[in-house]
C-alpha cells in the first residue's frame, strides 16, 4: 500500500515577524521529519511547498518560514490572514535536501540566498547538535532589513565558537556576491548546500565546480516554481504510442511525444493534475501506471515498495512503452 501523501489538518499556534516580508509559522504538528524537508500546503485551490526553518534535534514546534512574493497568491494569503488558532492542510515532510548520515567528521559549508536561508537554518542547527562538523556559511540579502534569521544566526555562532562561521553578504553594503567570494569557500573536502534564487545558484554551481569540488559532495536545493512550459514553435512529431490519463474520473489519451513526462502530456490532453514542486521530491503528482511502463528522471520521494506497486512521479516519469496508461488516485 502507498505510504502516507495526503493531506492532514495542521494548526497554526504562533506567528512571528521575522523580516517586513518574511514570517514563521509554528504548527501543532506531530510527525517525524528531517532537518531540511519541507510540508506542501493545499492553499486557496493549489499546492505550495514550504521548507520548515525548525530542526527536529533542536526545537519543540514544527515551523515553517514564507517570505512574501510580489503578487504571489499563496503567501500573500498566508501573510494577510493566517493567524494562531488557523488551521491548514499539509502533507507529511518530503524532500531530500537532508544531512548525510555517514560523514561525522566532515566540514559542511552552506549558501543561502534570501529564502534560501530556511532549509539550510535547519540543516545548520541540526548538523551543530547532532555531529561534529566545523559549519561555514555564507547569507545573502539586499540588505539588513531583508536579512531573515541574522540574529538568531549570530547566536548560534556565539555558542558554537571554532564550529559555526557565518559571514552576511549584504547587496547594498558589499555589492552582489562574486565568484571570488565563493571561491574563499570551495573545499574540496567539504559537502556543500546550496539554497537561493537561482541567479544566486547557478553563480555558486559554477564556481564551485571551477574550484573542482565533486557533484556528490553538492546538494540543491530549488523551490522557485517551475516556468510555465512553452508551446515550441514547431511541435516535436508524435512518436508511434499513446499516453491514457485517468483523472477524477474521466479518460482522455494523447500521442507520445519525445522527452515528454506523464504529467506534460496530462496537461496536453487538456487536465490539471495536481503538481507542486516538479524537482522529483514532493509525491504531490504522484499516479500509477496500470499499463506500460515509464522511467523516472529523478526519483527522492516514492519507496521502492511503491514503485515495485506501479506508482511514479509524473513530473518526472517518461514512457518506456509503446502504450502507457496511468491513474490520478484520489
């Protein structure tokens, strides 16, 4: 039987300012999690995922941290009416942005570019309480205004001296972060984690990999929604097969199409299936095949007795069969 994706109520029982834009909100919510996962919430008719800024080895509340986004429907919502005693529906924790369980020793050196902070504030703590690993991190903002977490991060650093390096990069006080400033960072002996926008990230990436620091020792984290998909100019030819989608009911079946997932071609036959964060983590567009086979590019958040069942992530799921058929369950 599928574990657990489905949404449970959470209560919200505080509520606190951490930024002009930016709040934390802690839940009665008691179930397990790692440090760095993240909840999806089912809000004003669509999913969002939101990583959680608490650490299960340190803190007593289940907190996740939204930043405000310019006309963003979700957390405008949540900033303008979420107050203690509310109640949401989220998933269980998903995500694999996640500590390494095999490597106690070694040093661990974050980035973390505005919102980016939240996941890598969780991983931080934990990684202070539970190993011994030196931590050295680096936060970007605009300005102090925007930095999310600073004092809470001096702190830390203060009662972790010789373990816990912090340096705030602030865009109006030293300009934007450059390649020579993540280059001061790039041990090849370290992992690295990496959270921000992605301008930010693809700088850190690139630099990272000049100073030939190995792709098993990066680990990224991307929550920026996906871009809507663009119709190409000339549509790819179908290819010989078709894709059947069963969804709420109703079937509707489209032609392959090379290099297209299950949930691509789901929206090509005109449905909406339900999607959040189409990077392979969240299980929120997870369906089952009940004819076919398909293979996914990433796969962090189904087990393998799931899989071995016929359930895929249609947002990274291909077909590998000439005809594919696969069921939204509710």
């Amino acid at each position: 039987m599928a574990r657990d994706h489905g949404f449970h109520p959470v209560r919200i029982t505080r509520v606190v300012d951490e930024t002009p834009d930016t709040r934390t909100f802690a839940l009665d919510a008691r179930f397990p999690y790692r440090a760095g996962q993240f909840l999806t919430f089912k809000v004003c008719g669509t999913l969002r995922s939101y990583s959680m800024s608490s650490s299960p080895d340190t803190d007593t509340e289940v907190c996740v941290t939204v930043k405000r986004v310019p006309g963003g429907l979700v957390s405008g919502w949540m900033h303008e009416r979420l107050r203690p005693g509310d109640t949401l529906e989220a998933t269980l924790p998903g995500g694999s942005f996640c500590l390494r369980g095999d490597v106690a020793d070694r040093p661990l050196v974050a980035y973390a570019g505005g919102s980016g902070i939240t996941p890598v504030f969780s991983l931080v703590k934990s990684a202070l309480a539970t190993t011994r690993r030196s931590v050295s991190l680096l936060t970007a903002h605009q300005n102090t205004d925007a930095a999310i977490f600073r004092e809470a991060l001096d702190t830390l650093a203060a009662r972790h001296p010789g373990r816990l390096t912090v340096r705030h990069h602030l865009d109006d006080r030293d300009g934007l972060v450059t390649a020579e400033t993540i280059g001061t960072l790039a041990d090849s002996d370290a992992d690295h984690y990496l959270c921000g926008p992605e301008p930010f990230m693809a700088l850190v990436e690139d630099t990272l990999k000049s100073h030939r620091v190995a792709p098993e020792h990066l680990f990224v984290e991307r929550f920026t929604p996906a871009a809507p998909e663009k119709a190409p100019a000339t549509p790819p030819e179908p290819v010989a097969g078709t894709v059947t989608v069963d969804l709420r009911g109703e079937r509707r079946t489209v032609p392959q199409r090379p290099g297209e997932t299950l949930l691509q071609s789901a929206r090509r036959a005109g449905f909406t299936p339900p999607f959040s964060c189409e990077s392979g983590d969240c299980a929120t567009c997870m369906a089952r095949l009940t004819a076919g086979e398909a293979k996914m590019r990433v796969n962090n958040a189904l087990d393998p007795d799931e899989v071995a069942e016929g359930y895929v992530l249609t947002c990274q799921a291909e077909p590998t069969t000439t005809d594919v058929t696969v069921v939204y369950e509710d």
